[in-house]
C-alpha cells in the first residue's frame, strides 16, 4: 500500500515537473499581447526562480520568487495562464480540472 501511495505521489510530482518544463518553454516560445514581447518574456522569464515552489511538497516560495512574481505585470500573468490553459487542447488532452 505505501508503495503505491508513493508511487501515486512520485507520478504527481513527475507530472508537475513537466507542466513546469511545458510552461516555461511556451513562455519563451509565445508572442504575449500584454505589454511590449521583450519586457512580458523577460520578466517570465524571471520566474525560473519559482521553480522548486512548484513541486508537491516543496518549502514555501522563495524572497526570490516572491519579487519576480511582484514585479510581472497583471495583464501579462493573466495573458499567460489563459495560454498555458489551452496547452492541453492543443495536445488533444482533456482539459485540466484542478482543485485546492
């Protein structure tokens, strides 16, 4: 039974990881509509620093982290989720239903 609920928890964070790893390279990939490209890439790309926050079981987000997600502009945060949320579609999956 513990093996499977490790099992279980190794998967989630395998598959946060790689969500990770999509996302970051779709925010490099994507022209974004919120503020000039180069500015709205650059501070996503800042972001990097949030990396091991995203991971199951991880400490809390970092000073780092905190003031690179401060320092993004909101029309280019929501711009990016609401592209990041379509990721699934594209890749003729179902769409993500996330709770908590």
């Amino acid at each position: 039974m513990a093996s499977v609920k490790s099992s279980s928890s190794s998967s989630s964070s395998v598959v946060s990881l790689l969500l990770l790893i999509l996302l970051v390279i779709v925010l490099q990939s994507v022209v974004i509509e919120c503020q000039p490209q180069q500015s709205c890439t650059a501070s996503l790309t800042g972001l990097n620093v949030c990396a091991p926050f995203l991971v199951p079981g991880s400490p809390t987000a970092s000073t780092e982290c905190c003031n690179a997600v401060q320092s993004i502009n909101h029309d280019c945060m929501c711009n990016t989720m609401r592209i990041a949320a379509q990721i699934p579609a594209q890749c003729n999956l179902p769409p993500l239903s996330c709770s908590g």
